[in-house]
C-alpha cells in the first residue's frame, strides 16, 4: 500500500500537504480495511444533502465546501454550491449578506448555499456554471 510519504511527495504546491497527505492515507486505508465502496455509498443515499453530509462527518479532513467539491468533481454534486471566498465576496458584494464571514458554521454554509441557489435560479444559470464564473471573474483562472 502506497504510504503517506508517498502521497506527500504527489503533493507540491498544495497547501497543507502534510496533513493532507496523512488524511488521504488514513481515509485509503480505512476504506480497503472496511471493504467499502465510495460510489455506492454515495448512490444509495436519498438526496445529494445527505450523501455530502456523510462524507463532512465521516472522512477526517474533508469539510462541507470539500464535500460538495468531491461531489461535483464526481458528476453528482450540481446543484451544490461551493462557497471559497471569492463567492462569498460575490454574495457580500450583490448584497446577499451583509458580511463575509470570517468562519462558516454549518448553518451558516447552508443559509449562504441557499442564497446562491435562489440567485442561480432567478438568472437561470446552473449552480455548477455559476461558481465556476464568479470564481473566474475573481481570479482570472480556470482550475478544472
């Protein structure tokens, strides 16, 4: 089994990388250990909430704006928003709320996750573009 140095050593330029690389072996070995399947897990949960949420709370190091990444890097996450601070400066800045916020509490996240998909629906453009354009417009940059 590939170690967590040797997942550390794929990691350059990635922030957090040691830790990183410790979460990603650890969650590796715990679903080989388990005999569990990641993609089935997902699918057999009634709603796309719910199978973020197992992964936030069961995957050591992953958050809920990692969770709806993975989701949406995975073809199922569309209609997740993923909240970086370029759109929550977005949100603040279309007067969506108030402030950025300097933590986002669960709560919090959904209440903002919210905003954005009544906003997504009201211009008629998918969750899953419109992230991906404010963090365009933001940076300049096309990552995935």
């Amino acid at each position: 089994m590939t170690s967590s140095l040797e997942i550390l050593a794929q990691l350059e330029g990635v922030r957090f990388k040691y830790k990183k690389s410790e979460f990603v072996w650890e969650t590796r070995l715990f679903f080989e250990t388990q005999h569990l399947n990641i993609k089935q897990i997902l699918t057999n949960f009634k709603t796309l909430h719910e199978a973020r949420r197992w992964l936030y709370t069961s995957i050591k190091g992953i958050g809920i704006k990692e969770a709806s990444h993975f989701l949406r890097n995975t073809g199922l996450g569309g209609e997740l928003a993923i909240l970086d601070r370029h759109v929550l400066r977005f949100l603040r800045d279309a007067q969506l709320i108030d402030s950025i916020p300097t933590t986002l509490t669960e709560s919090r996240y959904f209440e903002y996750e919210q905003k954005l998909m009544d906003f997504s629906r009201q211009i008629d453009i998918p969750m899953s573009h419109l992230d991906f354009v404010l963090f365009y417009r933001a940076t300049g940059k096309i990552l995935k």
